[in-house]
C-alpha cells in the first residue's frame, strides 16, 4: 500500500515538476557552468526565400504578405514564395493581390498537408537561406534581418525565432518557452524550431515525405543530423493571436503533440547520441512533457484504486468535474488557467494516442474564430 501510494505521488506530483521545474533548471546550469558562444553578424544578409504554406487563409494572406515586403532587409536580396494547399478559397488571389514581381504563388489542386506543401515550394525558392513563418503570424520589422545573423557563424544550420502571443495563459506558457530555449540555445542547440518563423540553410533543408510528422521539428531536426546546430534568435520576433476556441486549440495541440513523436521517431539517431547535447534537451523537453499527462493519470490511478468504494466516487466525481471545467466556457483567472492546463494535458494523451496507434495527422485547418482577419493578429505589446 505505501509503495503504491509512493509510486503514485511519484507520478502525480514528480514528474511535471521534473518536466516543467526540472528541466529548466538543468539547461540553466547548462548556459551558465557550460556556454557554448555563437558568432551573430547583423550585416550577414544572405539572400533568403521565404516560403509560406496556407490552407484557406484568404483573410490573412494579404497582410502577410504585405508584412513579407515591408522587413527592413536588404532590398532585392529575398523572395517569397505562397503555396496554396488544396485552398477553397480566394487564398491565391488574395496574395497575388498584395505581392509584387518578388512573389511567386503555387496552387496545389488538393490538400497535401503543410510538410508536403513545402516541399511543393523548394523547387522555386531560391536562396542561401529558406526562412519558413505560418501565415497566421506577422512578423516584427527587423525579424528577417536578427532571423539570418546567427548563420554568420557556420556551426549554426538553422535559427528558431520567438514567437509572442497576446494575453492569458498563452502568452505566459510563451514567456516560459522563450526563457527555456533561450538557455538551450546558449548551451548548444534548442530542441527544434517553432513553424511560426524560422530559417534553415537551403543546402541542409529536406523536406521529403514522413507521415504526421510536425514539418517544423522534422526539417530542423534534419539540417543538423550530421553537423551543426539549431539557435533561438529572440529578436526575431513574430507575433500570433491566442487560439480562438477550445475545440481548435485543442486540435492544434493534438497535432503537435503526435507530430513531434512522428518526427522524432523518424529520427532516433539523435535521441542515441550522448556526445551531443540534443539527446537530452529533446527527452527533457519533449519527450518528458508529452509523458506527463499519462504519467498524471497513472498516478491518479494508482492513489485511487487501493481506497474504499466511497472514495473512488469522489475520486470520480472529481475527474468528471474536470472534465466539465475543461469543456465549458468559463471566466475567471484561475478558472481559466485550470481550463488551459487540463486541455493542455488532454491534448497531448489524445496525441501520443494518435502517434502509438499511428494514426497521423498530415492535414491542417486555420483556427476559425469568429470574425478572424489580419486584425487579430496585431502585433501586442512587448511583455
């Protein structure tokens, strides 16, 4: 009983606290005991070719690309390319409409997903370096110009930029992402880049085929499977607006969540190799966090189960009201907060599922909430 009841807490309480206590301050100690400096040369500008994939994005893909052509890099020195996935709506036009002879837009017939719409676009980039951003996203004025500095230094093969969200408790677990792979990248490598905005150099770039794979961690975790190195340029800022509803959060945090296992599965080199630092940054950050869900539940069972059939009503009740909280619209800060982490956790046992079952998810839908145009995702305040 007591070892069960141990094992349990282990679970319950142990391992999110390693997973989100933990592991930070581990990469801490890391940047600080252990630096590994970088060379970053803000006069470093290479030609770029910047490649966005959209699905039904007619009412945001204007002002992203507007957003493209107004960085202040070097004027004539980088491209963009729109690739249009199976759109059913005026996506294509939309962008022709606010682009200019640096704007090349591809019509894909059908819905492919967002790694085979990449793949689509290479062809037609053409660059020293490909720079990726969603087109839910727009970008800082100076983002392009910090995103490519770092690949001054040749031990860097790709850069992750910093993404920033509004308000609530998005914009807050962001804070925390951004502290962390700050510190990763200070230590070596981060655990893979963020599909808001980031850059690969063309020669390390593979986008070939992996089902349900998150294209964002798959082509960066393969730009430096034989050398290099992936770094977070927090200056190159873009900014997002929080998901518009809990169903559409919830399925854009299944599909991460069963991405990252796609794609780390399809890369298990670089969980096997101990002379690097990459194995344990990516078990600590991914690995650990998509485990704590199920290791929570685990431990729930195991405090439960032993007790009196009373007591596992309560326990049941509780989990059910849970449930309930998670599901309904409800105000309140800690409501709110509450609602976040338990969709949060759900999303990602929903996820491994998916992954363990190998069910992957290779099409995508832009979050829809309600009146969604460029000005919900206006740039907020820096925080």
């Amino acid at each position: 009983m007591k070892i069960r009841r141990l094992l349990g807490l282990g679970a319950l309480v142990g391992v999110p606290v390693a997973a989100y206590g933990g592991y930070p301050a581990l990469v801490w100690a890391a940047a600080t005991l252990q630096p590994r400096p970088y060379l970053t040369d803000p006069n470093h500008k290479p030609l770029v070719a910047v490649v966005i994939a959209a699905h039904n994005e007619a009412a945001l893909i204007g002002a992203k690309v507007r957003n493209v052509f107004e960085q202040d890099y070097a004027p004539g020195t980088y491209t963009c390319t729109v690739v249009c996935d199976g759109c059913a709506d005026d996506t294509a036009d939309a962008a022709r409409a606010a682009g200019d002879d640096r704007l090349q837009v591809i019509e894909l017939p059908r819905q492919r997903g967002k790694l085979a719409a990449i793949r689509a676009a290479l062809p037609h980039a053409r660059g020293e370096v490909i720079a990726f951003t969603d087109a839910n996203v727009l970008l800082e004025r100076d983002a392009l110009r910090h995103l490519v500095a770092p690949l001054a230094d040749p031990s860097v093969a790709a850069v992750s930029g910093a993404k920033h969200i509004g308000n609530g408790p998005e914009a807050t677990y962001w804070r925390y992402e951004r502290w962390i792979r700050a510190r990763e990248s200070a230590s070596g490598s981060i655990a893979g880049a963020d599909g808001a905005l980031y850059a690969v150099r063309a020669t390390d770039v593979d986008a070939s085929a992996c089902a349900g794979a998150a294209d964002d961690l798959l082509i960066s975790l393969r730009a430096i499977r034989a050398a290099g190195r992936i770094v977070f340029a927090p200056q190159a800022r873009a900014f997002e607006a929080p998901s518009p509803g809990t169903g559409q959060g919830f399925t854009a945090r299944t599909r991460t969540t069963s991405g990252a296992l796609f794609a780390l599965a399809s890369l298990p080199e670089l969980l096997r190799a101990p002379h690097r630092d990459l194995w344990w940054k990516l078990s600590g950050h991914k690995l650990l966090r998509i485990a704590t869900p199920l290791a929570m539940a685990t431990g729930l069972a195991l405090l439960a189960l032993p007790r009196s059939p009373a007591q596992r009503r309560v326990w049941s009740s509780s989990l059910v009201l849970s449930a309930a909280l998670a599901a309904l619209p409800m105000s309140g800060r800690l409501v709110v907060w509450t609602r976040y982490a338990l969709l949060a956790n759900l999303a990602a046992l929903v996820g491994l599922t998916r992954f363990i079952t190998r069910r992957p998810i290779d099409a995508w839908s832009p979050a829809r909430g309600g009146e969604r145009d460029a000005r919900s995702v206006a740039q907020p305040p820096l925080n």
